[in-house]
C-alpha cells in the first residue's frame, strides 16, 4: 500500500526493511506547554521506547494552556499553536493568543517564533499534519467566541497563517487524525455543548470543511487523537453526557466513512488529554485535568486497552502533543 510519498507503508522507497516515515508522525513526540498552571514548559519521549520520565527538552516563548500543535513530521518541525496566557480555565470568557511557535525535532531547545493567526484561537484543533501544511482548526476567544475559521501554514516556511476556509462547527476543543491526504475532525463544542460529529478537509487544497455522515456513539469534548501510518486514527473520548474524565478510546479509518468503534480504555480517566505522539504504529495518550502525568501507549494495528508507557516530567493538561524525526 502506497502512502503519499510514493512508498510502500512500513518501508522506504528502495524495498529497505527501514520504517518510511511520513508527514505527521516520527520517532520522538513532543509536548509544550500546557494548564495548572500555565505551563511553558517542553519535554519529549522516544516513542518506540517506554520510559520513566520524560526528557526536556525547551520552552515555549511563553507560558500558555489551551494551544494546539501540528506539524511536518519527516520534515523536522513542530509548532505550537494560540491558546490563551490567562491564570483560569477561562471557560466562555478567556483571552486568545494569535502566536505560532516552532521547534526542529532533531535538537533540543527551546521555541522559536513562526508567525501569527489570521485570529487568535483559544483551544484550537491541529490538524493537516501531511508532510507539508498544518491547519488550525476552529478554536474560542475574539468576535465571534465560538468561531469557525480554519488558518493554514506551509511548515517549512516561517509566516503568517492564511485563510483556508470555514469548519461545519463553530468551536473549539475538538482533536483532528489525518493520513496524506485528508483531515478528520470531531469532538468540536461550543462548550458546555458537546458534538457528536465529524467532519473533514481535503488537506492539500481550501474550503469550507464537509460533513463526514457518520458520527460517534456518544457527543463528547476535551479528548485528543493520534494518527497511525495506515489510515487508522484513534481518538480518547473522555467527557461525555455520561460523564467527567471517562476512559474511553474509539477509532475510525480515515478513508473508510463509517461510526467510530470501540478500540479499548486508558488506564486512567481524565480529560484534556495530549494526542497526536505515534511513531506510525504506536500512539500515545498522555497527561490530563488538572496536572495529570501519566503516559499510555498502544498499537494501531490492534485494539486494547492502553499500556503504561511513563510520565511526562511536568504533570498538565490542555497541552499539545506532536511528532517528527
């Protein structure tokens, strides 16, 4: 099966027995900045690796929660998106940052700035992630506070975010999987209200977002997801009507429309998690509200429950996560 690249899923070009990494996973995950308080601190993991704790690795330019994260995995660069500097949760009210923050995955140190939003966006969804763009997606804060737009960059290129178009569903909170071609987003609320939709981009052109026509089992918010190297996306589900902090994984396959399904249980409950850390066959699910540290891993390629992978070196929630080599 061919990815986007023109190689085989799982090896390279030439036939080689290496791995081919792609544009929205790699070796190392990274998490920046993050809530309880405002964090603005950055740490990673080695994903193929379980560890104790995991290792610094910088700082963010500033001390912010509710930011997303995307970026161009084989090609080295990860960013950190909006969110908000205020000392509260700030739910309905809070102030939204316009800020973009790069780091190269292959060294440590510490952010660097890339540009700005067309709107600043408190709890924005990261989404794109191809190799080549990354999007953010809805988020709160500024006029309207629930608002729709959806910003692109090209990563390799520092500068401002442009004007990709509009999501289905104003809002934020919601967490986005993708494979080479296609974003999938879910989880958007205009909170309290929580959605049980999904909706999709095609990365590599602008628009307006398109209803996927299927939906979750249940409406819910506040999760994360990770993306596999196959066109399997797994998302964590946690706050739902039946409740706070749930467990709850559910998967889909990106160019299969269809329900999501059960894919297994983290080993604890909480919501606000940080997503998007895979190496193409592991994912990883880490931290959560208020000043979680934990860290799970599991395979795409099966279902299950998640498996103790760590700790992340600072315990925090409303963070991003992002991968790359």
């Amino acid at each position: 099966m061919a990815n986007f690249y023109g190689q085989y899923i799982g090896y390279g070009g030439g036939g080689e027995t290496t791995p081919a990494l792609a544009g929205w996973y790699g070796t190392r995950g990274v998490v920046m900045a993050g809530y309880f308080p405002n964090r603005d601190t950055i740490d990673y993991i080695t994903i193929a690796t379980p560890s104790a704790t995991a290792l610094d690795f910088g700082n963010c330019i500033t001390a912010v929660r509710g930011a997303a994260t995307m970026g161009n995995g084989i090609g080295g660069r990860g960013m950190c998106v909006g969110g908000s500097t205020d000392s509260g949760q700030g739910n309905g009210g809070a102030s939204s940052m316009p800020g973009l923050q790069y780091i190269t995955f292959s060294s440590t140190g510490d952010a660097t700035y890339f540009g700005d939003l067309l709107v600043g966006a408190y709890f924005p969804c990261g989404a794109g992630n191809d190799g080549i763009r990354g999007m953010k997606y809805g988020g709160e804060g500024g006029s309207p506070y629930y608002n729709p737009s959806i910003d692109y960059s090209t990563i390799a290129t520092t500068g401002n975010a442009l004007d990709f178009g509009d999501a289905v569903t104003p809002g934020g909170r919601g967490s986005s999987v993708n494979d080479g071609t296609t974003s999938i987003q879910a989880g958007i609320s205009n909170y309290p209200t929580k959605d049980i939709n999904i909706e999709y981009v095609t990365t590599q052109t602008t628009g307006n977002a398109v209803d996927w026509g299927y939906d979750f089992t249940a409406a819910w918010i506040n999760g994360d997801a990770t993306s596999s190297d196959s066109g399997r996306g797994v998302f964590h589900t946690p706050d739902t009507a039946a409740g706070t902090g749930l467990v709850t994984m559910e998967y889909i396959t990106i160019q299969t429309p269809a329900d999501s399904l059960d894919y297994g249980d983290l080993l604890g409950s909480a919501s606000h998690t940080i997503g998007k850390l895979s190496n193409g066959t592991r994912g990883c699910i880490a931290g959560g509200y208020p000043s979680n540290t934990a860290i799970d891993y599991f395979t795409f390629a099966s279902t299950g429950n998640g498996i103790d992978f760590g700790n992340l070196s600072v315990g925090r929630s409303m963070c991003g996560g992002i991968s790359g080599t």
